[in-house]
C-alpha cells in the first residue's frame, strides 16, 4: 500500500468517525472528506465530477420529484386511509406499513420505495400522534431486503445477474425465500421490542380524549394499577376513526388517476429500462417530470422541496468511494476478502457473504460488488461453485443496513426525519440496525447452509 492510499483510509476513517458521532454536520464531514482526497491526490480536480454517480443521484432526484407531484395530488392521503382503515390494532398497522414498503422495493427499487413509504408514514403518523423515527429505521431495514428478493430489485442485484449471466427464474427461486424470510423476522421484531416506542405518543394522546386507558403490551408493565394489559382493538379503532376525519372526505378523483398512473409507469418503466434502452435514472427523472407537470405545481416551490442535503451528502460520498477505486483501494478490498473467503472452499459461498456484508455497511455496496463480481466470475470459471453467487446477492444487500451511510435507504431515513422535525441520531440508528443486521446475517448463513451443503440446490 503506497503513501496515497495509507493516507485514504485514515481520511476514510475519521469521515467515517465524524459522520458516526455527529461531531459536525455530515454535510460539512463529505465537504471534509472530498477536500482532504484532493489534497492528498487521490482524487484530481476534473476528476471530482466524473466521481459523482450520477445514475443514482439521478433516480433519487426524479423519485423525490414523483413524490412530491403524488402527493400535492392527494393520492398519498388516499393510501393513508386505506392502509388505516385496514388497521384493527398498533400491531397490524405496523406490519401493514412494513409489508407496503416491502412490497414497493420489490418492484420498484430500495430508493423509490423508501421515498414515498416514507412520506405516507409521515402523513399517517402524524394524524395518529405517533412518533414515526422507529417505523422510518425498521422500513429502511425492509426495503433493503425487499430489494434483495428479484433479479431488478436492487443494483447489486443487477450486477450479479448480469456477471453471473443468472437467469430471472433461477434468481427469485434461490433467494426469494431468504428475502421473505428476513422480512418475517424483522416485523416480529420490530413488534416485539420496537412497537412501544412508536405508539408512546399515541398512547397518551388517546389517554387525554378519554377514550380509555392504555397499559404497556409490550413490556408487560401497568402504567396504571388494575387496568387490562392489552389495548382493546375497539378502543383503536375508534382512534382510527378520530384520525381519518382529519383527512376529510377523500374521494377518487381525476387527479389520483393521473398520479397513479404516471408512478404505475414509472414502476413498469423500472422492470423493462433494459429492454427499451433507458437507464434506472432516466426512467425516474421522466416519472417525475411528468408528474412535476400534472401537478400544476411552481418548479421553483418544488425544487425548494427537493432533499439537497441528502443529495449533497452522497455525492461527496461518491467522491471519495470512487477515489478510492481510483487509486486501487477497493480493488485491493476486494483480493484480501476473496483470498480471506478461499480458506474455507466448502463453505464459500458463506465466507462471501460475510466478507461483503461487513465492507458494504462502511462504503456504498454498489461499487464492493462491481469489484466483486468480475473476480467471483473469473474464480466460477475456474470451476469454484456458482452458490458463491448467493453469498455476494446475501451480503451486499444485507450489509448496507448494517451503518446510516451503508445504503441509500438508510440515508434517505435520515434526511426525511430530520425535514419532518424528528431527527434520528446516529447512534440510535448504529444501535439498531447492527444488532437486527447481525441477526438477519446469521439466519443467512443457516439458510445457505441448508440450500447449498445439504441440498444442494443451485
């Protein structure tokens, strides 16, 4: 390792330390982090754009456009009540919002569908006075993994089935029931441990309409001496009823169609990009145009609604990953963990996923598995199992929860709860997804355990 790339990854790390414990603004932390590489001479000057990722950029900038045009229609209010009405207690409000956003990332993509869950959450929350930064975390968690399930879900995905030349079928068939899997477990445990601390503020809101007392389900401990130790479902459902009155009467109108028919294709526009000869981002920046322009919105009151700080922040992110590429950082990541993983030949596949997932929470999972793959490709060739594939599909996806800054999810959580006046910490986000990431990490290496060394299924 010469001196240029010694001194990367100590400027990778205190980026990393900075953004961790918010000493300062993780804006001003990327701003730090892409002067130091040009000072350093990692990255050149007329380098600095051509770093900037701009596909995915581009995708998040025309979703944030889609969002915003959906919901100036009113077509974001109308899901909200369905998804309420179809609420009989906290607990099947939470899982229905996880399963929506779960579904979205399946078809969509791990952005699009955090982007606008998030914003039907936010509407929802507020009207049932719950606190919406748990539920924000746990659908970026889910979205992640939603992302995992198909061949066009995420663009790890892509790139694997792209390199690996796997075909659609073989794909969802091998990890599709991991995905389902790992959702599973995440909503139980978001309901086991988690639930409290969003329906808190709903708790003692419907306590001061005297609508009934409430006592802790979830911790087993009375708030109150000789009350029952469960929410009667009647008693939410007429919180329910109270929070829908403050949508109004919410009829399907033109306008909703309109909406629902640029993001159904929008979404249709994700599933056959390749085929028609567009790109993710292209497909998106349309989608929002379009909807920009039904909307009858000003353009400069909604690019004053546009994320810019999230937007900024990758980008200096992907100044500094693609500088580190640049110089041969990655590439020298990528040999030690496949040299790491060949150690243990009968379980690869596994000693891959665990290889990647780690990696994938520190920088963007995309370019770990752009390097990855065509070293994966050169060693199946070579007549190493194809399963090693499914390891990289299990780590990349799984590994980006693992940190805030893992995946663009995770940082789309962020920037949205902090414009909403509910700002997540770094901290509590770290403590969260590291342990349910672990979790989610280990039901993975059982999973490909049993399919691929017992039966043998590829």
């Amino acid at each position: 390792m010469n001196l240029v790339q010694s001194l990367s990854v100590i400027v990778f790390t205190v980026t990393i330390v900075l953004i961790a414990t918010e000493w300062v603004d993780r804006i001003f932390a990327s701003f730090l982090a892409v002067a130091s590489m040009l000072v350093i001479g990692a990255v050149s000057p007329d380098e600095v754009l051509h770093f900037i990722d701009i596909e995915i950029l581009g995708v998040i900038v025309g979703m944030m456009l889609l969002v915003y045009g959906a919901e100036k229609s009113g077509i974001f209010n109308w899901i909200a009540v369905k998804i309420l009405k179809a609420s009989k207690s906290p607990k099947t409000f939470t899982v229905n919002i996880l399963l929506f956003t779960t579904f979205l990332s399946i078809i969509l993509n791990n952005i699009g569908a955090m982007l606008i869950s998030a914003s039907i959450t936010i509407i929802m929350t507020r009207a049932l006075k719950m606190k919406p930064e748990m539920l924000l975390i746990f659908q970026a968690i889910v979205a992640d993994l939603g992302g995992m399930m198909l061949l066009m879900s995420s663009i790890p995905n892509i790139i694997v089935a792209i390199e690996g030349d796997i075909p659609f079928l073989d794909f969802m068939y091998n990890i599709a029931p991991l995905s389902i899997i790992l959702v599973a477990i995440t909503i139980l445990i978001f309901c086991r441990f988690y639930l409290g601390d969003t329906v808190g503020e709903f708790k003692q809101e419907f306590r001061s309409v005297d609508q009934g007392e409430w006592v802790d389900d979830f911790t087993g401990s009375e708030t109150e001496p000789d009350v029952k130790t469960e929410l009667r479902a009647a008693e939410f459902n007429e919180w329910i009823d109270l929070s829908i009155k403050e949508f109004g009467v919410i009829k399907w109108s033109r306008k909703h169609s309109v909406a629902a028919i640029i993001m159904t294709g929008t979404i249709f526009g994700f599933v056959i990009y390749d085929m028609i000869g567009l790109t993710p981002a292209l497909v998106a920046l349309i989608g929002g145009c379009l909807m920009l322009v039904f909307s009858g919105e000003e353009p400069s009151e909604v690019f004053k609604e546009i994320d810019w700080s999230t937007i900024i922040f990758l980008a200096g992110l992907f100044i500094m990953i693609n500088g580190m590429i640049n110089i041969g950082l990655i590439e020298i990541l990528s040999i030690s963990i496949l040299n790491i993983a060949g150690r243990w030949p009968d379980s690869l596949h596994i000693a891959i996923m665990w290889l990647s997932a780690i990696p994938s929470g520190l920088v963007d999972n995309i370019p770990l598995t752009a390097t990855l793959a065509p070293i994966l490709s050169s060693w199946v060739l070579g007549g190493v199992s194809s399963d090693v594939w499914w390891g990289l599909v299990a780590g990349a996806n799984i590994g980006g929860n693992f940190t805030p800054i893992g995946s663009p999810s995770t940082i789309i959580v962020l920037g949205v709860s902090e414009r909403e006046g509910h700002p997540i910490s770094m901290g509590k986000f770290f403590k969260i997804c590291f342990g349910i990431t672990m979790v989610h990490l280990f039901v993975s290496m059982i999973y490909l355990y049993i399919i691929f060394n017992i039966l043998y299924v590829s």
